[in-house]
C-alpha cells in the first residue's frame, strides 16, 4: 500500500526471458500486487514467469481457474508479501491487449491505482512514486513519464526513435486534446481506478499505439493527464517495433480516435465552433492538393494553368488558417485536463 492506496503493476511480456524475472524482482515493496501477461511468448517467458506465481490463467479466454475471494487468481507472493498474478495469452494479442488483460484484473480486486512496467527492464522502480503523487494527491487521474524534457533524459534514445516520437507527439496531441503533453509512446503511467472505470478500457487499441489511444479516451472521459519527466533506461532489450509499420497504424488510429474524440465531445455532447473550423480547415486543404495536382498535371502536359496554382495556395492559406484556428480552440477548451510536473 502507498499513502493509503492500494497500488498494482501490470506487467506486459512478450518474449522477454531473462528480464521479466528481474523487473518482477526489482518491484517496490509497497506494490500490492503484480499482474504478469505473458502474450502468447515463444521463449522461456512463461516458466520464467511461473518461477514468481502460480499459474492461474492458461487458457487465454482470460478465465480464473481458481479464485482467493478477492476478485482475481489464486497466486503466490513475493519475499516482501505482494500477491504476483501469472495469466497467460495463447495467442498473441499485443501489448495493449495484455494490459487490457492485466487492468481487467486490477478492476475486479477493487485496486486503487494501477501502474505498467515494461518486461523489459526499462522503467526505473524507484521512480514509480513519482507516478503514483498525482493521482494520490488528487491532481491527475492518469499519469505519465515523459523522456523528451531533456537530452539528458532520453539518452541512449536513437534519432530515427526520437524522430518517430517527436512526430507522434504532435499527431497525438491533435487526435488526443492534451496540447501540453508530450512523448505519448511512454508505456511508464499509472492510473486510477475512477479513470478505468470510465475511459472505455475494453475498447482499447491492442497493440503498439494503446497509450496514444488511452490517451484520447481519458480525453473524452474529462480525465486529467499528468506529464512526469522519467528519464529512459536502454539496455540489452530487444525491440519488437516495426517502425514503418507501427508509424503507419498509429497514424491511421489516430486519425479514426480525432473524428470520435469530436464526434463525441463537440457533436453529440454540444456543438462548437472548433468542429467548424477542423472540418472547414480539412475541406480547404484537400481542394488545394486537387489545385496543386490540376497545376502539376497541365505543367507535364507542356500547358500553364495559372489559375489552379493561385487557387490552391489561397485554398492552402485558408486551409491551414482554419486548422489553426480549430487547434487553438481545443486547446483552450482541455487546458485544464493536463497537469505538468517539474522536477
């Protein structure tokens, strides 16, 4: 228990032999009790696992065989008395689906805050009250580190990673509403029980992505997000990260999680302006790239097209004036959902 609250980890592990153990091992001794996913691993991973906790949840339908009256698996626990919880994933489901698995359970106990550690040895133990003060303290619902406060806190991070972030920090911060919150690839968060019960966790992105997705649900749900600087910790870990790929898939999630977050917020809910002038802004941009391809196509063609070019470059400015102006509007109307913690 920290300041009176009931803390859980879930533990997302997908092929992680060899340093799964160690995180499990590492974890403060405050921490209530442990959820490990093994998401359908190929390696040693799951008998590693089994060396910290019985195996309760094996036949990846997320069905308890055996219960302790508690709400989740009959489990072993650690030297220091925390309850460590093994459930198993037959098929692979992705990270998102593993935490999903693990906040399922953290739900069912009646936890109060529950945080993601990383299989891989990634996230620093000692760093996990700094999570936990927000929500404990009542500031946030949902907190978070953030590697990209400083050079020095995302050492080790390489330039095609920090590109790749850098980008999906600013289409998240569209999709999601927290205009101030940065680094969302952090999977290093905790949160509250209010927030699981009320930002839609079962419809959860499940793979690479789910806390840029977690993101504009909590949005939606009016949560309020904590940004914490968390310095990264890189070792001998192997990524599974496909980055072409996953940037891809991000962005079209994304993109599909913007439209609801409007839809629901300033649609249904109540209509604003800003959904105006983000649907204007879109309009005015996709017309300009059709001026631009009509001018491009009659410059191939040995022909000058002028007025398709003066065209597009006024539908350009008019595009991305809209846009601007449906941000600026959103950001003022979630501003007070984020909170930032200095060191």
């Amino acid at each position: 228990m920290y300041r009176e609250n009931r803390i859980g980890v879930v533990i997302p592990a997908y092929n992680e032999e060899g340093f799964v153990g160690d995180v499990i091992r590492t974890l403060p001794t405050f921490v209530d009790r442990v959820y490990v996913v093994d998401d359908g691993s190929t390696d040693g991973t799951w008998e590693e696992i089994r060396e910290y906790a019985t195996a309760v949840v094996d036949d990846g339908r997320g069905e308890a065989v055996q219960s302790d009256g508690m709400g989740s698996p009959s489990s072993s626990t650690t030297e220091h008395g925390t309850h460590v919880v093994a459930i198993r994933h037959h098929r692979n489901r992705g990270v998102g689906g593993a935490i999903k698995t693990g906040y399922r359970y953290a739900l069912a106990d009646g936890l109060d805050i529950a945080a993601v550690f990383g299989a891989d040895g990634q996230m620093d133990p000692d760093r996990l009250p700094s999570l936990l003060d927000p929500i404990v303290e009542g500031r946030a619902d949902y907190a978070k580190g953030n590697r990209l406060v400083s050079r020095d806190y995302r050492a080790g991070m390489s330039r095609w990673r920090f590109f790749g972030n850098t980008v999906l920090s600013a289409l998240t911060k569209f999709a999601s509403g927290y205009w101030h919150t940065t680094d969302p690839q952090n999977g290093y968060t905790a949160i509250s029980r209010r927030a699981l019960e009320r930002a839609d966790i079962d419809g959860m992105y499940e793979y690479y992505g789910y806390c840029n997705d977690l993101l504009i649900r909590l949005n939606v749900a009016e949560m309020h997000v904590a940004d914490v600087p968390i310095p990264a910790v890189y070792g001998d870990e192997v990524s599974h990260i496909r980055y072409p790929a996953y940037i891809w898939n991000v962005s079209r999630m994304l993109l599909r999680g913007f439209r609801w977050r409007l839809e629901t917020k300033y649609v249904r809910r109540t209509f604003d302006p800003l959904v105006a002038y983000y649907a204007a802004g879109a309009l005015a941009l996709v017309a300009a790239v059709v001026s631009f391809v009509v001018a491009l196509g009659a410059s191939l063609a040995g022909r000058s097209d002028g007025r398709a070019s003066i065209r597009g470059t006024a539908l350009l400015a008019v595009g991305v004036l809209a846009t601007a102006l449906g941000a600026r509007s959103d950001r003022a109307e979630n501003e007070h959902l984020e909170r930032r913690i200095r060191e």
